[in-house]
C-alpha cells in the first residue's frame, strides 16, 4: 500500500513529517515500510500561463503558435505540438531559463523559422506521469504567474507499507490513518460527504442469484455526467499511489478504493442489456472479455454479474470490456459491492488476474462500508464530471454482518503480556483504535467495527494492547525451563558427520526431486513411488528413494567446473509409498546418509597422487564409520541395482541390512555422465545411530608380540573376509591378522591369500611351543574352509 | 699390560737418577710418530673413509705405535713401565685427536646433508583431504547448541506431512492462500482429504510434539521445508528453518523477547541489540518479526550492503501460540501459554557469510563448500 504523506495530513494532524521517524511508526505498528520514496520538485521556472490566442504556424502543419500570458508585461509567443488546447486554456509554461526534470534547460530557439519563447509542458516532460499525447490544461483558474508547482502536493513523501493479510483495513488512507491516530492517540477525520440527488429511481434493476458469493450489492445511478480528464491533484495522488490516471469516471472508483479501501466499479449504465444486472456464478463454458482485453473462460466457481447479454463482470476483480465506460458515456451505475473473499481468491489465482480491487476484496473489506464508498463515489464524480445523483440507492444485503463483541478479561492480557496491565490502560488503548469499550472491574466489553475482520477473540484483542503499548517497551526475561539436550541419537547423528567430515568429505544438500531415469537407477522397490501432484518441472516430479541421484549429479557438475576429485556426503530423507512406521498415515520417509568418491583422494600431492577413489574407497569409507560408531558391520558380495554387480557389498548390522558400498555400474555412471568410477555408499541413518558400540578397554599387554606370515591358497569363492575371521576366531593369542598380499595367479587362476598375524599373551612370554601350537591352529582353521597352506 | 715399576715420582733418589738416564736413552730409540705432524696431517683429512684409514694406519695393528707396544715385553722390567706409559700417552693423545677430528668430521657432513636435503616449505607438495560440514548444518548446529544451553531439546519431523498438521492444527484459515497449489507442494499420496504435502514450514512439529508431550515443552526444529518457488537468488523450493516452542505454566510476551535477544547476542555478537515489529501469523497472537541490529554496522552505514542501510537484519518471525493452536493438539489453553518462533537458515547465513544467492546452498560447488570448512 503507497501511502503518500499529504493525502493522509487530510485526515490527521501528524505531529511530525520526518519520514524516518514516520517509517519507524509503521514498523512498530507492524506495517513494515518497503521503501520510502520523496516526491519534489523536480524543475525550475515553470508557471502558471493563460493561453490568449493559438494559431497556426506559417511553415508546418502540425505545429501550433500560441501566445501565452504569464503575468509579464507581454505574452509569450511559443511554438507547441499538442492540440489539446484552445485560447483560454491555463497551462504550465516553462520560460527560458527553466530547467526540467532530466537537467533540460530550456532556451529560445526558432522552430521552423518562428522564434519560441519556451515550452507548454505535458505530463511527462515535468516527470508527473506517462502522459505525453497533449500538454497539462489546469481546471480551475489558478493564478496565472504562479509557480506551477504551487498547485501540486510538492514536496510529498510516500510510504511503500508491507501490509499484512490479517488487515485488509490499512489497505486504504483512512485505514492507514486510523492506525496513526491510535498510535499518536490523536483525532481521525472521516471524508465528509453531502451528496444532493434529483428524485427518481435507477433504471437498472440488481438481483443476488449467489448470496453465498455476494453479501451486500449496493449501487447508484448518475446521470448526464460528462467524462473526461479528472483534474491534476487526483491524477497526481493516484500516481503517487501507483495507479495510472485513466478517466475522471474511472479515476473516481480509484480513488474512493485507496481512500476508504472499497473498491468500486462503474458502468455505463446506457450499455447494460435489459437494464438488469443479477449476481450470479458463471456457467461451464462461458466467457468473459475482460477489461484487459482479455477472453476468459469461465467456471462455475467464478461469480459474474450479467445483464440481459452474459456476464459483464468478472466479479470483485475485473470489469468487463463489453459495459466499460468511454468517453462517450453520460450515465453511469456506481456499483460498491461486497464479496465472498475466499471465491476472490481463487478466482483470481485461477485467472492469473490480480487487481488492486482483488486484492481488497480476498482479504475481507469492510461488509458495512458499501453505501458510504458509493456515495462518496458519487460525490466526487459529480464534482469532477457534473451529472445528477439519483436518489434512490440501490442496497442489497443477502448477508448482513454485524459488530463482533468480544468480552476480555484483563487477567487474558496480564497472562501474556504482564500485570501493568490493568483495566484501565487496556481501555485506554483500545480506545485509541476507536474500538467500543465499556470496562467493568476486571473484564471489558469490546465491539469490533466491521472493519477489523482480524479481531474476533481475547487473543486477538491482547495483540491490540502489546501493539499499542510498543513492543520496545517490553522487558526482556528468560523462563526458567527444564534441563535441555540432545538425544542419543542425535549425538551419534553429530559423530557419524563429523567421521565424514574427517575422512575428507564435504557434506552436501540437494533438492529430493528426480527424474524417473535417475529414480529407476537405483530403484529397488518400482511403484513405491512418491510424486508431486503439482512440480515446479514435469521433468522433477518424483520424490527421491536415494541420496545418490543427486550426489552423482554433484560429482558430475563439480568435475565439468573442473575439480580434479570430488568427495561428497549427504543426509536426508528418501520417500516411500508406503506407510511411514511413526504415522502411518504419511507415506515412509527414512533418513539415509550417501557417499560419492571420485579420482585420485586421500593423502598426496601432484607428485605421488594418492589412490583413484574406487570400490576399495567407499569399503574403507564403511570400516572407518563402523569403528567410529562402535558398530560390527558385515559385508556380503551383492548386486543392488545402480551398483557395480561384482564390486558391490551388502552391509549388514547384526543381520539387520544397513545398506551398500561400491562403485557405481558402469550404465549409471553413462546416464549421469561421468566418466571416472565413483566410490559409493548409501546407508540407513537409523540403525547407525540407534546405539553406538559399548567401549570398554581391553588391558594391554606389556610382553613381547610374536609376529609371522602365511600364506594360503584358497578355493574360488571363498570370501577373504570370512578366512580372516575364521582364522581370528582360532587363536586366544591373536592380536591381529591382516590381508597383505592377494593374487590370483593369471595362468591357474588359482587365487593366494596371505595373512600376517600377530601373537600376544596378556601374561607370560609366549614360548616356542605354544606359538607352534597357535600357528597349527590357525592353519586348521583356514583349511576347515579350504584354504590349503601353501610351502614355504 | 703389567707393569711392576715404581713410579717415577718415587723418593728413591739415588735409583731413579740412575734410572732416568736409562730410560731417557730408551725413549730416545723410540720411533713414535710427531703429534704436530700427525695433527698437519689430520687437518688435511676431508672424510670419514679417510679418517677411518689414517686411524688404521697409525693405531692399526700395523702400525708404529702396535710395532712399539708388541716390542715392549722385551724391554727390562725397570724400563718396560716407562716405555709403557710413554707410548700409551702418545696413543691417548692420538686418539683423542682422531675423535676431535671425526666429530668435526660428522659435523660437517651433517651440515652438508641438512643443506642437500632442503625444502622448500612454501610449496604444497601433499595434502590431506579436508571435509566440511555443508554451511546451513553448520548453523543449525550452532544455533541448536545455543538454545540447547537454555534448556531446550531438538524435534524432528516428517517432511511429506498432513495438511492437518501443516495448516488446520496451526490455526490456518481453510481459505488461507497458503494452502493453494501455487504456494505449496502437494503428493500423490494417501486419501485426498488427508492433503499430503511437502511441509511448507518447520511448524508442524510443533503440533506433533507437544500431542506425543505434555508441558513443560522447550524445543528447537531444524529442518528442510518446500514451497513451490522457481529457483532464483532469493528463492528456492527447499529451504531450512529453525522452529522453535516453548510451553510453560507462565510463559509471558517478554520471556520470548528476552529468549530472542540472548539468541541473537549468542549468534552475532554480545552488543547485538532486537527489535520486535508486530506482524501476522496464523499461528501466533501477538505475532512479531524480529530484527536484529546489522553486525556489519549497527545502524552507522547508509550504504551498508549486509543490512541495506536500515542498521536492522530481519531475523526471524515469532509470536505467543494461538491458543487455537493449544486447543488443536489438546493442550488448554487456560493452562498454559506458550511462545514460538521460525528462522530461515539460508536467511540468517546469508548476511553473515556475504552469501549472494540462495542457489549456492543447493548448488554442492565445491569451490563454495571449500569456503566454509566447518
């Protein structure tokens, strides 16, 4: 809402006009100010003139000679082009020596061999709006030699207010004031409005075929009006309010709409077929051409006033062109009505068409507001345009709303807001908001205008008096209130982060949309699918059921921005069609944590780069967060789709699936357009950080460790996980064993194993017997599963 | 070796004079090396292998000083202690100059080597990988830390929720223009009365949290919320808020505003002052946004580009819970009251980090992750 400075001084006597201060007022009002712009004069030397004659130039046909008197001794003679104007017109005349908005300065020249002594200025050389078809004619009879700017609301600030969707009161000047009378406790002038009519009734009749659409209908007739351009200082507020001046009719219904913030609309009541106009929804298949030129098809959700032809009017948020007022029209039908907000709403989302009147209406004008909005209309129509005001006004109300009264306790805003609010002030500054109060001992009686839709309860009667009161003036306390913390889950979730972040990874976070080829990469539940009724892209329309579709799409796009490699992370939710096991009435949505690895990473340098990340990367990645979160994780060989099929572990806890580590399939990595293996991981987020490990130490031994090597040959297929952890079950004394050669010989494609173990007793020095017994012992294990120790 | 001998230093005059006259002519046949030449000759020695050979030479069994030690038992018992004693003086003397001789020797290899085996420290010839927490986890971790030291827990949510609990339990009108399609992301998914959707706001979790838990409630939520928004600088369809309630027997508009500043000189600076502007949430009532005064200038720059010149950063939107709200997850209102409060995540980052769009957040660039290696 653009509210300018001088028109609101029309209806308070603010104690101040700094804009700061002003601005600050808003804020604390809760009308935030978007921006604050000033109006000045933006030229110099423009006054007041009279044409005296006008005439046509000897050399050129569509420019004019006119002389101009500006109260110097002789007129002025001036060339112009517009021929807007006649001898006796009053016009701004800039002379010699003017400077105009822009820095043009203006000089005696000769134009077509006529010396012009100045310029008659249009709207848009003097910056006060778009209008560059004629010059300015003045109505009235302004003093001729005065400085033009003298007619005009020069300096002049304007307030850009955010207002909120609760108050659809502070979209209009008398609202806006109303709420800076409160403030400043000062009085509020309404419009006075005299309205003399000539006898008669409105020749067009008004029906409510949809009361649930329309709650009051209100209009007038006014005849023999004269249409034309509405005088300066309207056009000049409406401009500063960001409306374009249009016609004095149509100007008319604007200005009433800032005014008193209900919109209007005229008719030209000559047009309206069978002199009827009726309320009433659309039928399927009608259509409407809208002011804006526009052909809407209607539905039967979207309320229309028809005349004898169809609709007329998109209801509440446009006219339509076929009952427009022109230039020619004489009698007008002042319509002021009242509609249901919601059926605004849509409407006007349905048809993309917002206008300064939907706008009002979907937040709820004032219901009561109509007849005074259609008068006030008609008065000032017949200022600016002349004409008669029928008397009879045409008043319909389906609905009728009534004050709302609420009863407050003073112990409702003591709770909330403290107890230096007793009755008394809390009357006081309702009061101020010319809210009805009559307080008795600790409780108020309060009735609501019908203008203040947002007050209905104590509640909101409570926000009235901390409002008013200024939130600056509130202490500041804190509430005493119970220990606080994370939860155990929780802090294993900041564990498992930060042992990413510690291997080397950067956390990422993407949008859960996909594409139905990077769903069905690594899809394994098909029709489980979660989609968007309404996408921001058909192409993105369906909810993740893996972190790894984005972090592919982050590796590729960081590896074309030319990252030689990319180490990624991510934690978040991928969705299910099928009932969430917390709320079964939202679809499954478990929180997963996702690693994509690729090219050379670790530690290194240029010289001796460290290992292409690969399938060994993200099993490593897996063992560095099962040892971090305490957790015995198993792996398995396994085929998950979007996986390499034989570089690719299952991994459970305790049997329980936890997910996959590997590299993804050499197809993905084609459909995400990457050329080097990416090291990938996507576990379940819960059973990580359910519970993590028990630690409790172990006592070190302080006697010498017995170290040696052996080597098997094993048996296709046998997993060299499972040799390690039979042979690790075998020994009481064995600290460690470890995998440190694995070959498959490339002629018997026989496969060797090598193990190196360690021996360590808690207690003793381990003699060369019991070593001999161990070392037979691990042996035995590893042939339990095939593995045949080969000779030295 | 033994050596029997009285010392020469003995009383016994009239032998020893005898003796010493002896002896002198014994040492004089001696063939022993020339300490000052020996040492000319050290001085020359440039390396060990050299050394190594010269102690060979002279100490070595072949050597003059071994010749005259092996010759030593065919001398008289009386001279033989003397002789002894003058070749072994020599011998020490000789080593030891070896041993001066190879420290300085190893000195002077080292520094050679030192100076071989310089680096140039300057360059990065290898490094670590070195991760970091994504910016908008960072300050969520942060700013869930500061609540959490004023006795608050964290909640979590759905994120595909019911509309039950994203609007109608949060007191929003069945006509409010939130629930269109134009501003929310709505699922094929469940009974269409049950309105599924991409939570538009971190606030249903309230509503969820305090049905599942009686008051006292002091919670924090941190979480990914959609609105259907075009990318552009300032908008994305998924963002991060931070939720936050507090429900308690006397819960008052100035516990908020005090619990809102302590936060705020928790999050950007001990001089940071707030102010509460009211404004309109279906959800709260007296409702308020809260500004902070720009750390950047607090207010002394015009052309201050974090706050734009207004000296205030807007922070956050709060208010009292409505007690329709209350009376929707079963809480009395006449029991309680209660405040909350919803931060943007990118919001408050933004200003903070110099943060010019909003797509960086979801854009994973490492040239931006790297910036921020938390």
């Amino acid at each position: 809402m653009r509210v300018s400075l001088t028109w609101l001084r029309e209806f308070i006597d603010l104690p101040t006009g700094d804009p700061i201060q002003l601005g600050r007022v808003f804020d604390y009002l809760g009308h935030a100010v978007e921006s604050i712009e000033v109006f000045d004069v933006a030229w110099s030397g423009v006054r007041i003139g009279e044409v005296v004659e006008v005439g046509a130039h000897p050399n050129a046909d569509k420019i004019r000679v006119a002389r101009v008197d500006v109260g110097d001794a002789s007129p002025h003679q001036i060339i112009c082009g517009a021929w807007n104007f006649e001898a006796g017109a009053r016009v701004p005349v800039a002379l010699p020596g003017a400077v105009l908005p822009g820095g043009f300065e203006i000089g005696k020249r000769a134009i077509r061999g006529v010396e012009s002594h100045g310029m008659i200025c249009s709207e848009r050389e003097l910056g006060l709006g778009e209008d560059h078809e004629g010059i300015i004619v003045l109505d009235g009879n302004p003093a001729i030699g005065d400085p033009f700017e003298s007619l005009l609301e020069l300096p002049d600030v304007v307030f850009d207010l955010e207002v909120t969707n609760n108050r659809p009161d502070v979209m209009s000047m008398i609202g806006v004031a109303r709420e800076l009378a409160a403030w400043y406790d000062i009085d509020l002038r309404m419009p006075v409005i005299s309205l003399p009519t000539v006898p008669g009734e409105p020749k067009v009749g008004v029906t409510i075929s949809a009361p649930d659409g329309c709650n009051r209908f209100t209009a007038r007739e006014v005849r023999g009006i004269t249409s034309g351009k509405s005088p300066l200082w309207m056009q000049q507020r409406l401009h500063k309010a960001g409306v374009r001046a249009i016609s004095n009719v149509v100007d008319v219904t604007n200005y009433v709409m800032l005014e008193l913030g209900h919109p209007l609309h005229a008719f030209d009541a000559d047009v309206i077929a069978g002199n009827s106009l009726d309320v009433r929804w659309a039928r399927e298949g009608e259509t409407l051409e809208t002011l804006d030129g526009a052909v809407r098809r209607l539905t039967p959700q979207d309320l229309v006033i028809v005349d004898g032809d169809g609709p007329t009017s998109l209801a509440a948020i446009m006219g339509g062109a076929r009952s427009e007022v022109a230039a020619t029209t004489r009698n007008v039908l002042m319509e002021a009505a009242h509609w249901d907000p919601p059926t605004v709403m849509y409407s006007s989302r349905r048809h993309d068409l917002q206008s300064e009147a939907s706008k009002r209406f979907e937040r709820g004008v004032d219901p009561n507001l109509a007849p005074m909005a259609n008068d006030r209309a008609c008065q000032l129509l017949t200022n600016l345009a002349g004409g008669d005001v029928v008397a009879t006004q045409i008043d319909i109300v389906a609905n009728p709303s009534a004050p709302v009264v609420i009863e407050l306790a003073t112990s409702d805003v003591q709770r909330l807001l403290g107890t230096r609010f007793s009755t008394d002030p809390i009357a006081e500054l309702l009061g101020r908001l010319q809210l009805e109060v009559v307080p008795n001992s600790e409780r108020l009686t309060v009735t609501v205008p019908t203008y203040r839709p947002d007050l209905t309860r104590p509640a909101d009667l409570v926000e009235e008096v901390a409002r008013l009161a200024d939130f600056d003036t509130f202490p500041e306390t804190l509430p005493t209130g119970p220990a606080g913390g994370l939860s155990a889950e929780q802090t294993h979730t900041r564990t498992l982060v930060t042992t990413l972040r510690g291997l080397g990874l950067h956390q990422a976070v993407n949008l859960p949309f996909v594409s139905p080829d990077e769903l069905a990469a690594f899809a394994e539940e098909v029709g489980d699918v979660v989609s968007v009724r309404n996408p921001l892209r058909d192409d993105q329309a369906k909810l993740r059921q893996s972190l790894l579709p984005g972090l592919l799409r982050n590796v590729r796009d960081n590896l074309n921005r030319g990252a030689g490699a990319v180490a990624l992370f991510e934690i978040g939710r991928v969705f299910f069609a099928r009932p969430w096991p917390e709320d079964d009435r939202v679809p499954d949505q478990p929180n997963r944590v996702a690693v994509a690895i690729t090219g050379p990473f670790g530690f290194g340098g240029p010289a001796d780069p460290p290992p292409t990340a690969d399938a060994t990367t993200a099993l490593a990645a897996v063992a560095a967060i099962a040892t971090r979160m305490g957790l015995d994780v198993a792996r398995a060989a396994a085929q998950p789709p979007g996986y390499h099929p034989t570089r690719t572990a299952a991994l459970t806890i305790n049997g329980r699936p936890l997910g996959y580590a590997g590299e993804t399939h050499p197809g993905i990595s084609r459909l995400f357009e990457i050329d080097s293996r990416v090291a990938i991981v996507e576990l379940e987020l819960a059973p990580l950080v359910a519970a993590r490990g028990t630690f409790e130490m172990t006592p070190i031994s302080n006697y010498p460790h017995v170290d040696f090597d052996l080597s098997f040959e094993v048996p296709p297929g046998l997993p060299g996980g499972d040799l390690v952890s039979a042979t690790a079950r075998a020994s009481d004394l064995l600290e460690a064993v470890t995998i440190f050669d694995d070959f498959v010989h490339p002629e018997t494609a026989r496969r060797s194993i090598a193990l190196h173990f360690r021996l360590r007793a808690s207690d003793r020095t381990l003699s060369r017997q019991e070593i001999e017994r161990e070392r037979d012992a691990l042996v035995t294990a590893a042939a339990a599963l095939g593995a045949q120790l080969r000779s030295a | 070796m033994e050596d029997n001998r009285p010392d020469s230093t003995t009383p016994d005059v009239d032998e020893s004079v005898d003796l010493d006259a002896k002896l002198d002519e014994m040492l004089l046949d001696l063939r022993l090396p020339d300490p000052e030449a020996l040492q000319r000759e050290l001085d020359r020695i440039e390396t060990s292998e050299d050394l190594a050979a010269f102690e060979r030479d002279h100490l070595g069994r072949k050597s003059v000083i071994a010749r005259e030690l092996s010759n030593l038992g065919k001398l008289p018992d009386d001279q033989r202690r003397e002789v002894g004693r003058r070749i072994h003086e020599v011998r020490l003397d000789l080593q030891q100059r070896i041993a001066h001789r190879h420290a300085s020797l190893a000195t002077q290899e080292q520094a050679g080597r030192i100076a071989a085996e310089s680096l140039d420290v300057t360059v990065d010839y290898r490094t670590f990988p070195v991760g970091g927490l994504h910016l908008i986890q960072q300050v969520i971790d942060e700013v869930s830390d500061i609540f959490i030291g004023l006795g608050y827990k964290v909640a979590d949510g759905p994120e595909a929720e019911l509309g039950w609990y994203n609007f109608d339990a949060l007191n929003t009108p069945p006509d409010h223009p939130g629930r269109l399609e134009s501003d929310t992301m709505y699922l094929d998914y469940g009974k269409p009365e049950d309105e599924l959707l991409l939570r538009a706001h971190t606030s249903p979790v309230q509503a969820r949290y305090m049905e599942q838990h009686d008051p006292p409630v002091y919670i924090v939520v941190p979480g990914k919320c959609y609105r259907n928004d075009t990318v552009d600088a300032s908008h994305l369809p998924v963002f991060y808020q931070i939720e936050g309630l507090a429900v308690d027997t006397d819960i008052q508009f100035s516990d908020l505003k005090g619990t809102l500043a302590e936060f705020a000189r928790q999050f950007f600076g001990p001089s940071t002052r707030v102010r509460l502007r009211p404004h309109y949430f279906p959800f709260t009532e007296p409702s308020a946004e809260m500004d902070a005064s720009c750390p950047s200038c607090d207010g002394g720059s015009a052309s201050c580009r974090v706050c734009g010149g207004s000296g205030w950063l807007e922070i956050l939107g709060c208010g009292m819970v409505d007690p329709n709200v209350f009376e929707a997850v079963g809480y009395d209102p006449n029991e309680v009251t209660g405040f909350a409060f919803g931060m943007g995540v990118e919001r408050v980052a933004m200003p903070r980090y110099g943060i010019d769009s909003i797509r960086h957040f979801v854009d994973n660039d490492l040239r931006f992750l790297e910036q921020f290696p938390g």
